[in-house]
C-alpha cells in the first residue's frame, strides 16, 4: 500500500517511488469542465447554423437528391464495382465507378452535368463530371474489365428501369 509521504507532485500528477503517473481529482474537474465548455460551444453553434438555414429557402439542389432512377443508378454500379463511387478517394476502383455513374446518369436521366455533381457530392462542377464522361468513354475503348462491368450495369439498369437501349 502507497502512502502520500512516497508521492510527489508534479503538475497535477502524483508520482509514486517508480515514477508511474497517478492522475488527481482536479485534473480530472479540469478535463470535465473543458469537455462542457467544448460541448456548450457546439450547441452554440448548432444553433446558430439552424438560424441561418432558416433563412434560406430550399433549392434545387435538394429536389436533385429525390431522383429515382439516379439512386437505382448508383446503387447498381455500386453492386457491380463493389464499391461506394461518392467516396472521396481516387482509388481506380472507386474513381472508375464514378465514371461510370456519370456517364451512365447522363445516359439514363435528364441530370445536367452540375446536377451530376451536386447529387454525387464529390465533384466541385460540371467539368470534372464531363471529364469523367469522357474517361469512361475512353476506358470503354481500352479496359475490357471496365467495359464488362459497365454493360453489367447497363443490363441491370436496362431492366429495373424497363428502358430499350
């Protein structure tokens, strides 16, 4: 048994005789009231962002994240490529279910390139969902893994939706 005579303070640490650290009750106080100052400021600022949103109307945007025919899309590439392509990672298996999301998104849907976008959450604009339109068409031409599993997904896509290619 360890008496306080063989302990000595050092920063709001008793050390014992072996130098191992015994944390004391006021650290302790001090890390749970910097845990409720943390946990008041976050509140805070929920709040504040709930204010803010109230403002602003819905846009477009949030109507895009309704779209049937997108969501069977994506969820079908994911299948097939085994993957989540709204991944923010540039993982060829990631990055080329992307490209086939979007080409296969402009193919099925009416989605604008920057709806494309916005409903995939990973591109900054239309640009880069028009480049990957471009990859896939290319990657079609050269990569027969990719062009198998891209008319996989075109074949389930094809009969979900009941679309004649």
């Amino acid at each position: 048994m360890m008496n306080f005579d063989d302990m000595r303070v050092n920063s709001n640490l008793l050390k014992n005789d072996k130098g191992t650290s015994i944390v004391t009750r006021n650290t302790i106080l001090n890390i749970i009231n910097d845990f409720n100052s943390m946990i008041r400021f976050n509140e805070e600022s929920v709040m504040k962002l709930q204010r803010l949103l109230e403002h602003y109307p819905l846009t477009k945007k949030v109507e895009v994240f309704k779209h049937k025919p997108a969501d069977e899309i994506i969820a079908t590439v994911n299948h097939v490529f085994d993957t989540d392509c709204r991944l923010k990672t540039r993982h060829r298996r990631v990055t080329d279910a992307r490209h086939c999301v979007c080409s296969l998104l402009r193919t099925y849907t009416d989605l604008s390139h920057k709806e494309i976008g916005e409903y995939l959450s990973t591109f900054a604009d239309h640009t880069t969902v028009i480049s990957s339109v471009k990859k896939c068409q290319s990657l079609l031409q050269v990569d027969e893994v990719f062009k198998n599993k891209y008319n996989q997904c075109k074949e389930i896509i094809e009969g979900r939706l009941k679309i004649k290619s």
